[in-house]
C-alpha cells in the first residue's frame, strides 16, 4: 500500500457545547431529547441531510414491532415518536382497511389489535423527517445536518471533541460529554476503545429494503391471512414468542425463484411493513447479502 504525507495544518473550532450526540437515528435522537430537556446545551450531528436514521434512511417504520396485547411496553421517548407522528398525521394503521372478519379476528387473537385498535403504528418515513425537525426545534437542539464525524480529539484517555468533515470543510467540535449513536461505533472506535470484529463469512448479513406498487391489496393479504409467518420461521426466540404473528414472507420469493424470476443465488426473507390503498407496500425488508464488510469502502 502506498501512502502520501499530509502537510499539518490547524482546524477550526465550529462550536462548542456540553453534549454531544453524533447519529440522529431513533437512539441519538432520544439522547439528544432527554440531554437538552435536562436544560443543558446540545448539539446533534447528522451525516445525512434528515434527522431519523433508520426510521428515514431505510423505511424502518416501526420501532414497536414486537409490542403484542400483554408485552410491558418500557414507554419513553421511543413511545413519544409514535403519538407525535400520529398526531401529525404521520403514522398508519396497518390494519385499518381490513374488512374481513375473520382476519379482524385472527389479528385480535394474535394480540396484533385490542378492541379494534392496533397495538403499533407505522410511522410515515418521509413524515417523520418533519416530525423530527420538530422535536429537534422544539428541545433547543443545535441541528448539524451533512456532516461527518472523521475522527477524534483526546486528551490521554479522555475524548475531547470530533473532527468533522463536511461542505464547510475540516472542523473541530468540542464538548464535555459525547455520545457515540453512529450505529457502527465509529467514535468509539476512533478513540481506541477495545473491539471485536468477526471475519467477513461469518458477519452478520446486510439488507436492502424496496417498496413495491402495482398490488392487488386484498388478495395479498388474504394470502398473507391464509398463510401467515411467526417470529419462530426466522429466528431463534426465547420461546416465548415462537409462535407470535410476524409478517415474514419467504415462499413467493422462492416461487419467483423457480419460476427464473429471481436468481438463484439472491435469498429474499422479507418482511413488510404498510400498504396503502393505491397498490402499494413501502417497505419490504427483503434482500439479505452474506460476506460483505461495511467497513470496507
């Protein structure tokens, strides 16, 4: 490998602040929240040009998938994101153009509705771009979108501040305190906190979700009412929840695949999210890839 020598240059201190949260994804937005509503000054740094992350980014719309009729729901911010985005007009109700009262009732024995009412929304994904920018406003954030954390600035074993790369070039941000949301670790990682990486045939497979329009709505929940998925068809549970409702969907991929409509070395497990009435699905958690290192550009 080659290498070039950079010249040293000083670095610009943009701002100062006593927490500093890096990631804005449903944990950095949180920490953020609860940091300034204790009154003290806040910043959030975003690489992205939305606040949200998964919820934004990758058309995750729930954070609440798992709350059934008899689960203890923990309540917090996370419960806060939901009631703000359906007071906006920002969630959907999965269930609420199912006629059928046989579904209706399967749904309700799963413990999916109580009294006619679903256990979870979805969140609108572009809608709670705007749901977040509100809660950022409304808690005196200081927002910083398009921005990256590069690396680090410590003082022995302490971390300092970031430096931060964007349109507005190299930068430093210095703080008391700083909470490391990337996903990845990466500010942990900068600052030379012990880890742990697997080799790459046995990290954990990436994903790609994609939404799909042109559905014929009824049937395909008709199909999904005659053949539906639990937790246990996809992963190991505590058993508990082997048996709970889960709308995995595997078998119309792997039709696809005998049908040479898919090829044979692409493994689509998916798992959807909302419909609307005009055909669509937004979000399908569907395209898993194996051997692939994300920390290798």
């Amino acid at each position: 490998m080659k290498y070039i020598e950079e010249p040293a240059r000083k670095t610009p201190v943009m701002a100062k602040t006593d927490v500093l949260v890096l990631g804005s994804g449903p944990a950095g937005l949180s920490a953020a929240l609860a940091a300034a509503r204790e009154g003290v000054d806040t910043m959030l740094v975003e690489r992205h040009g939305c606040f949200g992350g998964v919820i934004t980014q990758t058309m995750i719309g729930t954070i609440a998938w798992y709350r059934y009729a008899n689960t203890v729901d923990a309540g917090g911010i996370g419960s806060e994101f939901e009631r703000r985005a359906k007071e906006m007009n920002g969630s959907i109700n999965v269930f609420g153009n199912i006629r059928n009262k046989e579904m209706i009732a399967t749904i309700e024995q799963e413990g999916l509705m109580v009294n006619g009412e679903p256990t979870f929304e979805i969140l609108d994904t572009e809608i709670f771009k705007h749901v977040a920018d509100e809660l950022v406003r409304e808690a005196s954030i200081t927002p910083l979108l398009h921005c990256t954390a590069v690396d680090v600035i410590m003082e022995g074993t302490t971390i300092k501040g970031v430096i931060t790369e964007s349109k507005s070039g190299r930068q430093a941000i210095l703080a008391k305190r700083i909470i490391d949301a990337t996903g990845d670790a990466d500010v942990a990682y900068l600052s030379g906190v012990p880890f742990r990486k697997s080799p790459k045939n046995e990290l954990m497979e990436v994903t790609v979700n994609f939404g799909a329009s042109g559905i014929n709505i009824g049937k395909f929940l008709m199909y999904v009412y005659l053949n539906p998925g639990s937790i246990g068809d996809w992963g190991d549970t505590s058993g508990k929840e082997e048996s709970s409702f889960s709308t995995y969907l595997v078998e119309p991929f792997n039709k696809a695949k005998r049908a040479g409509e898919i090829p044979e070395d692409v493994n689509i497990e998916s798992f959807w999210t909302n419909y609307t009435d005009a055909g669509e699905i937004t979000s399908f958690n569907g395209i898993h890839m194996s051997g692939i290192d994300p920390t290798d550009v």
